[in-house]
C-alpha cells in the first residue's frame, strides 16, 4: 500500500501475510482522495476510521496533517501491524482503538468532521451503519460520512445519501447530515 499524498507521501507500507483486512486498493484511495480534496480541508479536522484494517486511510489522513484520527479495529494483527507504522513513521495523532466498531458507536459521545467506514464487503450489518452514524450524532453539521462497500449493497435511497462513486470493484457512499 502507498500514501497518496501529504508528509508521507510515496512512502510504501507492505502488510505482513498474516494479515486478513482487504486494503483499499491504492487506485480507489488516490480517486477517494482526489474527491475529499475539492470538498474539505484536511488540515485541522477530527476523523474517525471504522475498521481501520491496515490503517492505510487512516494514515492517508495523518499525512495530511489532519489533527485527529481515531482508527477503530478489533483484530489484534492489524492493531499490531498499524501500532508498528505508527512507530516507524513517528505519529502521534493517531488513537487506536481495539474494539468492535457497533460497542464504539453505540458509546462514543463525540462528533467528527470525517468518518470514513471499510467494513467487510459481506457483513451482515453493514446497511445499518448509516443510520448509527447518525442516530448517535457522530457527525459534525458540515462534515462527511464515506462508506466503502461492494457494489451489490446500495444506499440511494438513505435520507443522509449524497453521492455515490466507484473505482473498479470499490464502491464509496456519502452522506451528509441533511439541514
């Protein structure tokens, strides 16, 4: 995997095989990216990253200097292997959190002005993620909500949907709260 842009850019990160998470594929990360650039400004935004996986979102958005992000996953090799580039690349704004995504969302009690969410493309609760997201107020007013599914899952007709882009077999839904 490699960082698109930012402080760490071209910087690349190998996964060890033990490694289960399936990363965002660098191509749909650099489109993501190229998307989220036209919409915010990265520096000094609060994100949070459900199933962070590898971390590879998560440290995309460090590099480029957002002030927090707060990776969620529940596997102790990932948390192990995101711990250990972390280390390497000396960041210390990023919060790991090893826990279950739906326990953190149903107790987490702060907004953000990012969430981006990797579930398991076969996830049997992957449709309700929008609707925690935003049932528990997670969400700053003008902030964006980025779900990475398989195309056969679709979110249209969610009241918070805004958009919808694919890149090969990735496909990103965003949401907005809606005024």
């Amino acid at each position: 995997m490699r960082i698109i842009s930012g402080k760490y850019k071209g910087r690349r990160i190998s996964a060890p095989s033990n490694i289960t998470a399936r990363p965002t594929t660098d191509f749909a990360k650099e489109g993501l990216f190229n998307l989220l650039n036209n919409r915010m400004d990265f520096e000094g935004i609060d994100v949070l990253d459900l199933f962070a996986g590898t971390g590879g979102i998560s440290i995309e958005f460090v590099s480029r200097d957002c002030k927090s992000v707060i990776s969620i996953e529940q596997n102790d090799r990932h948390c192990a292997f995101i711990r250990k580039v972390c280390a390497e690349l000396k960041i210390d704004n990023l919060s790991l959190l090893k826990t279950d995504v739906f326990k953190f969302i149903n107790s987490c009690h702060t907004q953000f002005d990012m969430i981006f969410a990797d579930p398991p493309y076969e996830l049997n609760r992957i449709e309700e993620i929008p609707d925690l997201i935003f049932s528990h107020n997670l969400l700053k007013e003008d902030g964006l909500f980025v779900l990475e599914h398989s195309a056969k899952t679709i979110f249209t007709n969610h009241p918070n949907f805004v958009d919808h882009r694919n890149y090969g077999n990735v496909n990103f839904s965003f949401f907005e709260v809606k005024k």
